[in-house]
C-alpha cells in the first residue's frame, strides 16, 4: 500500500515536511502543529512510516512545472462548529472530479487525481475557478508549498476521505476512489465549471458573506457578521422596505447563526443599515472578519467592495477593446448584435443610447440611486474593466509597425553619404566607410513634430528605441547622435574610391549650382 501511495502522490521527492501536533488548538478551534522541512528523498519505506503512525509527511506536489494531483485546502473559519458535508454534498450535486478529505487540522482537503502529470499554470487556473465558484478557499495547491498528506496512523487515522455518501473510508477504499476519479489533464483544463446556483447572484456575493450562509456561524461577532450579511441584501435590491430587511434578517439570523440573536437586536440593525447604507466592514479594522475575507477577490464581484456594477452588464458578452495611438474602441455582443463604441459614445448615458439605436436597439435609462455614483458610470467602468484586447489586433503589434514606418520615413527622407558638413542643415549622415548614421537630436525632434506623431510621447523615446548613442564631437560638431545603419532602410551604400571624375551625369557636377539651407534657415523651419 505505501507503494500505492507514493504513486498516487507524486510531486517533488527531493525532500517532505515532517510535522507534529502540538496539542493545541488556536481561537478557531484549529489543531496547531510544528513543522520542519527534510532534504531527503520521498520513498516507499517513508511512506510506510507515515502510514504506520511514525513520521508525519507534508509533499510539494509540482515538480519541473508539472502535476500530478492537487489540492484545495478549505480553512473553516470556525473549526468547532464545521461540517464537511455541505461540500461533499456540492462535490457529489455538480458531479466534480475531486475527493474531500479531512486535514491534519480539522478542515478539508479537497483532492484533484490526474491520470498523467499535466501543466503546473493550467491546472491552476481550472482548480480556482472551480474553487471560486464552490469553496472560497484561501488556498489553492500547487502554490510552492508543501502540504499534509492523509491517512498519517491509518488504521486510527482522522485524516480520512469521505465518499459520496459522506462517510469516512478506509486508505484502501480511498485508493480505488482516486483511481476511478483520475481526470486526464487536457479534459481538465477543457472542464466546464456549472454556476453554483444555491442562491441568486451568489457568484457576486463577497466571499465572507458566501462563507457565513455556507458554513453557518456558532461563536462570537454575530451582530458584525450579520452586518454585513444585511449590507449585502441592501446592494441586491436597494429598493428594500425597512420591513422588507427586517424580514430578511430575521430569516439570516436564524439559518445562519447557531445561537441566534435576540429578535428585537437584529430588527435595530436591519434599520440601521436600511437607514444609513452602509458599506462592509473588513479588515484590518474588523479582524473578525479576517479568516473568511478575500479581498483581492471580493473587489472583482459585482456586489462587493467596489461599487455595485448593474445587473444589465451580465448582457454584455465578449468585451473586448481595440487600441491604436490614436483612439480606444470596444466591441461587445448585446442582445444580439455585435456593437462598436468608442470613448465618445460611452462619455454618457445619451451619447449611448443615440450609438445603439444605430444598431436597432433603444437604451432605457438606468434608475439613479437614492446616493452614490451614477449606474451609468458604474457599467461603463464595468465594461472597460472586463474588456480584454482583441488578439487580431494586438496593440503592442500597431505600436511596432506605426514606429517601424515613423523611423523608415526619418531615415530615408533625410540621408546623405559621407558629407558631414550637412549635419548642421538638416540631414542623417551616413559614413559608408562604417555604416554608421550621425544626425541631431534636433533634426529627428523636427521630423516627429512636423509628421504630428503620437507613436513616440518623446524624441528620447524614439532615440531609446533606436538604440542611439550621443558623442560628444563627430568631425568638429558638438552634440552628435548615431546608430548603425537600419536594415530596415533602403539605400545603397556607396563604395569608397581613392579618385573620382565628375561629369554632367553625375549629382555632384550639379551641387554647386544649388543653394544649400545654412543652419539658420532650417531653425528657421522649426
């Protein structure tokens, strides 16, 4: 069986954790534990140490940016009061490759097998946005961490799995469940994540509220939880009475709290926040709140910490933006038509209505809230927000190309060979014998301003671009730049010779005949 279980877990056998129970438990109700790591190799007979009870092991599971099994790790934010069962029930009701699994601590290791090792990046992605749509989870491996393995001491083991039916197994019987669960790795990263539909517009809860309905609440901070919680139904449906919220925090209070509030608290506290629209409370100055916040997350739901964005942008699909240096556009497909704004068309809500009439379709101005930030702003910065860059028209594409044609023209338009005296007038030298460009900054800052150019924000920027090099003196003139001769310019290079004729045929025989522009004339010009 150790063998089983060395093949099962797979990942970095260049070195394990070893861990140890201490005894105690935090505020929570967590088991605390100490760790070390081992710089020695994961093998067989220390698996079997594991199973027998002697050596607790911790195992990385990425290994040279591949996986073969990963992990979410569900952190209760309150261990004595936990159940697993409402996730082995969502695990079984969306029919999810995964295998819950008590931790070492008292929470919940939620298992991923792979029937091959796949790639470390991908796998990831799919892990938490299945974790975000069901757990909430704080953390999500492979995540460059080691984490406990199961059935340490099996045959007294309390790190067990469960099976459909919520019942713990044996390590034999969890074996047989992650073989017939294994998922090949492309159909994993192809796995459709169903929308948890436990209530509407859970997705867009904040994940303390979702963590409170999901796991229910027996201890202290009650009053601040159901706060929140109440904060949460105001931005639902701002339009709530204040019998309205009470009621509903009445039915809150009772479904989610163990030792429930007194009736007459929580009807005070629906009319506060229905009175005075509260925002939620987190930490740092709610520590409470800390176990169970996911900031970075709750500022990407729609009815979290940002400002609450208008139900009607779930009927904007396939945003994305086109960017050029001269202008933004954003396309999107709304009640079937494919629709093309730009900046001006977005800069109020009349100006997007007159656009989407030309599309055949009439905007219903957004009702305005009773305080706070227009609806309109709000679906617009939504919009912008969830846009992503059309890959057929990549900006960092337009960009090259427009600078490439900008510093061709340059180039090409002003060069000379060999006659540095030019320099002063106006013109890029190019030296035949070293195939090196001299100009003036001056020459180029002309050549960017005349063509009215958006692509470089300075004459430095195109400088930096070019890779030119300032000297301090080239053939007697002060302030000089050069770069090696584009390859991207056309122009013939002449061959060096000791003496030349000059007939009528030839550019020079007419040079004397033309009035070359003094230094003057081209300041002048600028």
């Amino acid at each position: 069986m150790d063998r089983k279980f060395l093949k099962l877990f797979a990942g970095d056998d260049t070195c394990y954790l070893k861990s140890s129970l201490t005894g105690e438990d935090d505020e929570r109700g967590k088991k605390s534990a100490q760790y070390k790591t081992i710089y020695e190799p994961v093998t067989a007979d220390l698996w079997k140490q594991h199973l027998s009870g002697k050596t607790r092991i911790g195992i990385k599971p990425e290994k040279d940016g591949k996986c073969s099994w990963a992990c979410i790790d569900v952190d209760p934010h309150n261990y004595k009061s936990y159940s697993e069962k409402k996730y082995v029930d969502i695990i079984n009701k969306y029919n999810l490759p995964l295998i819950p699994v008590r931790s070492k601590s008292g929470g919940l290791h939620i298992f991923l097998f792979l029937s091959k090792p796949g790639n470390v990046d991908k796998i990831l992605k799919k892990l938490k946005s299945i974790n975000t749509q069901y757990f909430q989870a704080l953390e999500v491996f492979p995540c460059n961490k080691m984490l406990n393995m199961p059935y340490f001491n099996m045959e007294s083991s309390m790190e067990f799995a469960f099976n459909d039916k919520n019942t713990p197994v044996m390590a034999s019987v969890f074996l047989d469940i992650a073989e017939s669960k294994k998922i090949d790795p492309e159909d994993f990263y192809n796995y459709q994540v169903q929308e948890y539909d436990v209530e509407s517009d859970w997705s867009h809860y904040p994940p303390c509220v979702q963590k409170l309905i999901q796991e229910g609440w027996s201890s202290n901070n009650r009053n601040n939880y159901l706060f929140n919680i109440l904060v949460l139904e105001m931005k639902k449906n701002t339009s709530l009475s204040v019998q309205q919220i009470e009621e509903i925090a009445q039915q809150r209070n009772l479904s989610v709290f163990t030792t429930p509030l007194e009736r007459n608290e929580v009807s005070a506290l629906a009319k506060s926040v229905h009175k005075s629209s509260y925002e939620f409370q987190c930490p740092p100055k709610h520590p409470e709140f800390q176990p169970i916040c996911n900031k970075d997350l709750c500022k990407t739901r729609r009815l979290g910490i940002g400002e609450a964005t208008p139900e009607i942008i779930d009927n904007f699909e396939n945003i994305t933006y086109i960017r050029d240096p001269k202008n933004t556009f954003y396309e999107f497909d709304y009640e079937g038509q494919h629709v093309i704004v730009s900046p001006e068309d977005m800069k109020d809500e009349k100006a997007f209505r007159v656009k989407l009439l030309r599309y055949g379709k009439f905007w219903m101005t957004l009702p305005k809230p009773r305080k706070g930030p227009s609806p309109f702003e709000l679906l617009m910065k939504g919009i912008v927000e969830q846009a992503i860059e059309n890959e057929d028209h990549a900006y960092v594409d337009t960009l090259e190309e427009e600078r490439y044609s900008m510093l061709k023209d340059f180039f090409e338009s002003h060069i000379e060979q060999d006659k540095f005296e030019k320099l002063k007038d106006g013109y890029v030298i190019l030296d035949t014998d070293t195939n090196v460009c001299y100009f003036k900054k001056i020459t180029l800052d002309s050549f960017l301003k005349k063509k009215g150019s958006r692509i470089f924000s300075t004459t430095h920027d195109a400088l930096r671009m070019l890779g030119c090099v300032r000297k301090e003196y080239v053939k007697k003139e002060k302030n000089v730049w050069c770069v090696e001769m584009p390859e991207f310019v056309s122009h013939t290079k002449l061959k060096s010779k000791k003496s030349k004729t000059v007939s009528e045929i030839d550019n020079d025989y007419h040079e004397k005949f033309r009035s070359a522009k003094t230094e003057a004339d081209i300041q002048k010009d600028h």
